[in-house]
C-alpha cells in the first residue's frame, strides 16, 4: 500500500468516491495509486508535462499494477484531459499555474464537477479567480507538515451563494468558520513575520498594505479568545 503524506492524505479525503480523477502535475502518482489500491476510485489520468517526472509516474504506475487503472500522459495542464475525467486534483504547484491551468480551458471544465487544489502561494488568488470559473468552495483543511502550513480547498460546480469577502479571500471561509488551532499558530506566526517587517525594513510611507494584513489577522485572532 502506497503511504501519503499528511497533505495528500487531506487531497485524497476530499476526493468524491467513484469519481474519475485526473492528478494534474502527478510527478510520482501516489495520489492515484493510493486511491485505486484503497477502492475508494477505479480510474485515473495521470498527467505531468515534464520527462523525469513522466517516467517517474509511469515507472511507480507499473510498479503498481494498475497499469489498466492509471492513464500516464506526458502533456500540460487538460490538453490532453480525457472525456471520461469528472474530478481534478492539481497539487503542489504555484496558485497562478493552478489558475492558469483551469482558466485555459474553460470548455473542459463543463464536464468537471469537483476541483481539488492545494496551491503553494497566491491563495487569494486561487479563491477569486477559481470562484469566477463558476465553483464554489465546499470544503478546506489547514495543515502543517515539515515546517510549511497547507491548505487544502475542495470545490464544486456553481457559483457561491454570495460573493466571498476579503477576510474569506485571504484565509479561506472554511479555515476560518472551523477556527482550528493549526490555523491560530498559522495567524500566531504570520503576525510575527508582519511585525518583524513592519519594525525593520519598511519606510513609514509603505506600511499601509502591511498595517491592513496585521488587522486582518488580528481580527481572526480575537475570535481564539
Ligand atoms: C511539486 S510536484 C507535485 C507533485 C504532486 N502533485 C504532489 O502534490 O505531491 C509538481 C509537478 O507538477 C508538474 N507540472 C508543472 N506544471 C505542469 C503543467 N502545466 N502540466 C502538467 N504538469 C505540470 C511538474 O513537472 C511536477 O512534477
């Protein structure tokens, strides 16, 4: 049995049973492979646009033998997105390539109904420009592995009920309603950073954006008392 990482552990547990997933920048394949050895799916595309990585995933699908189960295609983002794929994962990539990758082809998300994303940087980003793809989100998961806070979002199709506000934008709206304690260390340790920048390098004229994002987490944190 292939064992995951406590973050694609969370990427798997969002992961609709049944669902035909397509792991977009699969590298080793271990998200697919583990689903498929669990019996939680039974077919999987997985996708990287780089040859080590490609060999890599085709080497540990063989391996596997799930060969019949796994589709390995060396291609970009949904270029070669097959018909039958109705769930995406796109994991452990920058938030704008996670954006761009979606956003490129709009005509292939008609036949997706849940995305699962776990974007390194540019969170907001994510939030706003996934949400005016017409999903909405359903589920997040905060967490801390070696060092590194993640956040796992799942989405689905429709749009949200109501516009996400900016608190919901930046730190994402099931992060905050669930208010868990990785999340407080998360804000304990980014209040820390805004400080620390505030105290050594930033010129009085600068400080507004950094005096606005201290508000913002300050504003979570009294929700902790
Ligand atoms: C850091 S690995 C993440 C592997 C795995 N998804 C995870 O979360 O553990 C990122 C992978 O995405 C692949 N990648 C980057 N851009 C891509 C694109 N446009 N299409 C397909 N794969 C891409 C890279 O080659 C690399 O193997």
């Amino acid at each position: 049995m292939t064992k995951l990482s406590a973050r694609l552990a969370s990427v798997a547990r969002m992961v609709p049973g049944d669902a035909y997933l397509a792991d977009v920048g699969s590298d080793h394949a271990y998200l697919p492979i583990s689903l498929i050895e669990k019996g939680k799916i039974s077919y999987a595309q997985a996708i990287d646009n780089k040859m080590a990585p490609f060999l890599r995933m085709k080497r540990n699908v063989e391996d596997s033998g799930l060969s019949a189960h796994i589709a390995c295609s060396f291609s970009s983002g949904l270029d070669e997105l097959q018909p039958d794929v109705d769930t995406l994962a796109i994991c452990g990539v920058g938030g704008l390539l996670t954006c761009e990758i979606l956003e490129k082809h709009q005509e292939k998300l008609d036949q997706i109904k849940t995305i699962i994303l776990d974007p390194h940087r540019d969170l907001q980003a994510v939030r706003k420009r996934v949400a005016a793809l017409g999903y909405h989100l359903v589920d997040e998961e905060m967490l801390y592995e070696g060092k590194i806070y993640y956040t796992i979002m799942k989405w689905e199709k429709g749009a949200p009920e109501k516009p996400y506000t900016q608190d919901e934008l930046l730190f994402g709206p099931f992060v905050i309603a669930k208010l868990g304690e990785t999340f407080h260390d998360y804000l304990l340790q980014q209040q820390e950073k805004i400080n620390g920048i505030l105290n050594d390098s930033v010129p009085e004229g600068k400080k507004g954006p950094y005096l606005e994002l201290l508000t913002q987490i300050e504003t979570q944190l009294k929700k902790y008392n």
